[in-house]
C-alpha cells in the first residue's frame, strides 16, 4: 500500500514500536529538552512572523521579540489588498492549478505506460526519464529562457505554465505504483475487450488514490513555491506569482522604512494555502517528500 | 475503445503527433499496445524534450557563443567563440574571472558548512525522535520538517527580518551583552574574523598569502570563509532543509530490527557503540543519500540569494547559480551565463561522482564486516533488511 516503492519502509508514522529500552529517565529528560529546544528554535520564527505582522513598523522595530503586537492593527493586510498582492495570488493560483491537474494527468498516463504496455523504446524512455531527474534544476535557468524566447512563448502565461505540465519525478512515482498493482484486474478488463485508455481510466486510476494524492499534492506545493522558472518565464508585473511578487516586494523599496509588518504578511498569507494543504494531507505529504527525495 | 486510444492525445498539447493513423488492423493486440504506449507517453516526451532537452543543446551552443540577447541566438549576427566564455571565466584574468571564482569561494565554503551541519542535525534529530517511548513524536516530526514545505520566498523573508540589525537574532544577543553584527551588510569573512581574534591584522594581511593570487583572487581573499551574510543565509538553509533529511534518517531507523540492537545490548555494547558500529553502518545507504542530495543541492544555491542579498555585500553572498543568473539576465552576458551553467552542471556531476567513489571504497569491507556480525548475531531477519535498506 505504499504509494511508491524505493525500499520496503514502513511509513514513519505506523512504525511498530518495538520493546522500549529500560533507560533511566535521565536520558529522557536530555531527549526532551533537545526536542523542546529545537521546536523552539522551528516555531518561533512563524509565531514572530504572525505576531509582526499585525504590529505597526515602529513597534516591530522597536520590539521585535515580543509575540504580542501593540498596538495590534491590519494595516500590513489593508496595504496588500490595495497593492498587486490578490493579482499575484490569483496568478499563483491559477498557475499552481493547471499545472497540478497537467502533471497528475501526464504523469500518471506516462507511468502507466512505462509500467504497464509493452512498446519498442519502452526501456530506453525509462532510462532517459532517469537521466532528466538527475539534471540540476538551476543548470536550466538561462536555457529555459533561451526556448521560451525562440518559442515566442516569454512573458505569457503559456510560457509560465507549460514547461511545468510535466515532470519526471512524478512519472517516477506513478510508475513505481502501478508496478505495485497486481495485473489481474487489467487482464479481466482486457477480456472483456476494453482498450489501454479505457482500462487506464476506469479500472487502473481509479485504484491509484494514494499515488494521486501524493502527487497532487507535490505538484501544487512545488508549482505553488517555485520561483526560479517565474523570474524567468515572465517580466510583466502583471504576470507576477507571489514568489516573484513578494521577492520584488523585498528587495524593491516600496516606500520609506523597512516595511517588516508589510512585508511579513505578504510572506505569511503565500505560506497559508500549502500549510493548508500540509495540514490536511500531512501523511502524503511525509511519505511523498522522502519518496521525492530518494529518487533524486 | 478505439476512441479510448485517441482521448489522452485530444488533450495533450496541440504539437502533439497525430493520432490514430496507426490504428490500423494489422497491429493485434501488441501493436495496439504499442502505439498506445507512445501516445500515452507523447505529452511528457513533448514537455521535458522542448523544456528541458533543447534547452541544454540550444544554451550550449549560446555557451559558446558572443550573443548578447539580441533577436534570436541563431540569427547572422552572432559569431562563434569556440571556448572563449570559458576561458574568460577559468583562466583569462579580468572580472569575469574574479567574479566567478569568487562565486566558486563563496559556495564552496557554503557547502562546507550546510552539508555537514545538516546532516548532523538531522541525524541527531532522528535519533533522539527515534526514542521508543517518546511521547508527542508527531507534534516534533511536525514542527522540524514544516518550513520544508514552505515557499524558499517566504522563509528567507522571515529570515531577513530575524537576522535583521534590529531583529530578533540581534535582540537575543544583546541580551547575552553581545552586540550583534548588521548581518546582510556585513562582508567580513569569519575565518579574517578569527585570525583577526588572534592577533592577526586583518588590514595588512600577511605579504605571503596578500601577495599570491590564485585565478585573480589573493589566497588571502580565499582563505576569508564565508562572509557574515553568507551565515545567516547558512543558518537559514540548514534549518530550512534538515526537517527532509531527518525524515529519511527516520524512515531508516525504523527499519533497523530492533534484535539488532537488542543483540548489541545482550553483547554488552554501550549506547555509543551500539550507535558507532550497529546503528550507523546500517544507516549507510541513507548517510550517503543525504550527503549526495545535500551536495547537489547546495551547489544549486538560488533562491534565498535572490531574495535575500542578491550577492552583496561585496559579492560575498553571490554563488554561481545566481552569477549565471545575473550575467545574462543583468549584463546582457549570455554566452557567460550559459558557460556558467554548464561548469556548475560539470561540477555537481564531478563531485557526485568523486563522493560516490569516496563513500564506497573507505572501510567498505570492515563495515560490510560489522553489518554481518550484527545479522549473525541477531540470527533472523536482520540479513535481509539490511539489504532492502541498501
């Protein structure tokens, strides 16, 4: 049942836990305290985040330590509404939903394919999807310009969206798990005289929810923080993401002051929705960030 | 169902290759098969070939052109150059050459401090989340591996404002009487800062490092470490990262068998020696795992860059990735940036190779060794995980 397979691990969070050392409870105590220290040191940076984001600029300056705001006040919110900030939510969101529904429909169709039909060129295909996810992602930063501007496609939503409709790592993940799928069904549908698109997608898809998941899941988290292939795939301020727009926001000086409370808000309301997201699917989430990862 | 075939190319791109001319009767099943394999795989061979394979081609051939991002690179006016951005880059003295090597310091000792910091960290963490009776393990798990999943955009922003001259990083020190640096301003480098501790002066720097230069930088400019700047940036990253690495360190322990362990405890090994010579053998395959994504990746270095110091101060923080990035983008130097790229790919490939090498050879045989008496010892189960976790 595990949506992908790169070693038989149990998921982390259903691992037996097996007869517990009899350990005093001094080693305890040092466990914990490492624990509570270091969750210290990872939730304090949001909490600060939330609480400058509600303080006026003098104020977060003044006491940048202090987890209540005094006065409290929206003003960092009301001065977002009014700028470009829901135009680039909508282009993120926009972007972010094309391409998770791309991705999860070619990948998926791809690591049917590469799992399941017999072709010609099958196993040379594999290795070349291989060999595209060992590619560092930045190396293509000049090149993806290069294309995008011989195409025609720069500075348009086009050019933002497609590149992304695809990727290895996904094709990867689904075709680990179809291979993890027993045949039989397939063969019982093929029987009764369905073809390979049919049986794709009313007998096989249907039983792939988990690897689906995972990848809808990393698709929009991925699509919904990249920034790299925005900066440049695009230079009109109105096709702004959040991830470019907040990063203009920072380094471009909007007004006098540094502007932390603006600032702050614009980072945490980009981070709301993949937190969301996180939250509610968090198990997918864990699984298909190692899963990822392992691959390359 | 023949209309099932035609369905997934109605929704591919429009380019995509017409379909169903080779329906024919003749296939049977397997052709069938095979047409429908290719169709099926039509869209993702169409994105990553024009998004990812043309691009290399068409960039290295701009690498070795002077084309300065007017019209299209392949129009009349552009000259082949053969290797010279690349000899303007490694061996042709000039700024491009200081700039890019001094990019090359800078991500070097970037590496040299994120890789083992976060591995170390994660592996620590996994560890002590590892305990068996520990309560909350979840809320922890949590909490270290969400900023992972955040925007790189978002974090170095909080970042920014933490590490800030009157921020929260600051306000701590002070508290501790430490008066804290400007951090993002400042473009000393920590090692010029220890030896300035030392009794080194920093302003005259010893004639037989200030007077030598090693491609168009002083071996004292080398030798400066990561600047101010580049830790906070340090700091961000390995705190950033360390939540993924210690989920697959976690995932690893659990598939440790607990009689392993309870063999090396029965033995007699203490917690140190279980951990030196039964835990971390078997966690091998992960180390390695770790240490390789964690080089590939710290060698890409872009975002938080862009967002947080865009090089400075005094391109202390500018990193080859982001040199490409500016070099073409800012300087209209598009045979540089191109060339950029591709020594950086050479470089990741060169070293991933190297650890590979590395990693597999040393002590390979006395841990194979130590991972084989620990499966007697446990006398089942232990042989087989131990090389599905491989």
């Amino acid at each position: 049942m595990t949506t992908t397979t790169t070693g038989a691990r149990p998921a982390p969070v259903s691992a037996p836990a097996g007869p517990g050392r009899r350990r005093g409870g001094l080693g305890r105590v040092a466990g914990y305290t490492v624990l509570v220290v270091f969750a210290l040191v990872y939730i304090y940076p949001f909490l600060i985040q939330l609480a400058t984001s509600f303080k006026t600029e003098a104020d977060s300056t003044a006491h940048p330590l202090a987890l209540w705001p005094d006065p409290v006040t929206s003003a960092a919110f009301g001065r977002l509404a009014e700028a470009d900030y829901p135009r680039w939510f909508l282009n993120s969101f926009v972007v972010a939903l094309v391409v998770t529904a791309g991705r999860v429909f070619f990948d998926s169709l791809a690591g049917y394919a590469l799992a399941r039909l017999r072709f010609r060129g099958r196993g040379a295909l594999f290795a070349a999807v291989i060999a595209v996810m060992a590619v560092p992602g930045v190396v293509l930063l000049i090149p993806k310009f290069l294309v995008l501007n011989q195409f025609g496609m720069y500075d348009s939503y086009s050019g933002m969206i497609v590149p992304l409709l695809a990727d290895a790592a996904g094709v990867f993940i689904m075709k680990q798990f179809f291979e993890s799928v027993p045949v039989s069904v397939e063969e019982a549908a093929r029987i009764d005289g369905a073809g390979p698109f049919r049986i794709f997608w009313s007998v096989v898809l249907p039983m792939a929810r988990p690897a689906l998941i995972t990848l809808t899941i990393l698709s929009f988290q991925g699509s919904w923080n990249e920034l790299p292939h925005f900066i440049v795939s695009r230079q009109s301020p109105e096709l702004n993401t959040l991830t470019t727009g907040v990063a203009s926001l920072v380094s471009g000086q909007l007004g006098s002051g540094n502007q932390y409370p603006l600032k702050l808000a614009a980072a945490l309301l980009m981070t709301v929705p993949v937190a969301l997201v996180f939250f509610a699917f968090q198990r997918h989430f864990v699984r298909g960030g190692t899963e990822g990862a392992v691959k390359g | 169902m023949t209309a099932g075939v035609g369905a997934p190319a109605v929704a591919a791109p429009p380019s995509a290759p017409s379909q169903g001319r080779g329906r024919g009767p003749g296939g049977g099943i397997r052709g069938r098969e095979g047409l429908a394999g290719w169709l099926f795989v039509a869209p993702v061979l169409l994105v990553l070939g024009l998004f990812l394979v043309v691009p290399i081609a068409m960039a290295l051939w701009v690498s070795l052109s002077d084309w300065q991002g007017q019209g299209s690179p392949f129009g009349n006016g552009v000259g082949f150059v053969g290797g010279g951005n690349y000899s303007e880059l490694l061996t042709t003295p000039g700024l491009a050459q200081t700039d890019f090597m001094t990019s090359l310091r800078n991500n070097a000792y970037y590496v040299l401090f994120v890789v083992p910091l976060q591995t170390v960290l994660a592996l620590g963490l996994a560890l002590v989340l590892n305990g068996k009776r520990l309560k909350g393990k979840g809320f922890f798990r949590t909490a270290y591996y969400f900023p992972s999943v955040t925007s790189s955009v978002a974090v170095s922003v909080v970042f920014l404002f933490v590490f800030s001259s009157s921020g929260v990083v600051n306000s701590l020190l002070a508290k501790i009487g430490v008066d804290g640096p400007s951090w993002f301003a400042d473009p000393r480098g920590v090692v010029h800062l220890v030896l300035g501790g030392l009794g080194v002066d920093t302003d005259a720097p010893p004639a037989a490092l200030a007077g030598r230069s090693v491609g168009g930088l002083t071996l004292w400019d080398w030798l400066a470490g990561p600047s101010v700047a580049m830790c906070a940036i340090i700091a961000l990253v390995v705190w950033t990262t360390a939540g993924t690495f210690m989920l697959m360190f976690l995932a690893a322990l659990q598939d440790i068998p607990v009689e392993v362990e309870e063999a090396a405890e029965i033995d007699g090994a203490g917690r140190w020696q279980r951990f030196r010579y039964v835990t971390l053998p078997m966690l091998r395959p992960t180390l390695f795992l770790v240490l390789t994504l964690g080089l590939i990746g710290t060698w890409q270095v872009f975002d938080q860059i862009y967002v947080m110091s865009q090089g400075a101060p005094g391109k202390t923080t500018l990193t080859p990735a982001y040199l490409s990035y500016q070099s073409s983008f800012n300087n209209n130097e598009w045979g540089q940036g191109s060339a950029i790229a591709f020594i950086l790919f050479a470089i990741i490939v060169a070293l991933t190779l190297v650890q590979r090498f590395v990693l597999r050879d040393k002590d390979d045989g006395r841990e194979r060794a130590a991972v084989r008496r620990a499966a007697k010892a446990a006398r089942s189960g232990a042989g087989p995980t131990a090389e599905v976790s491989r």
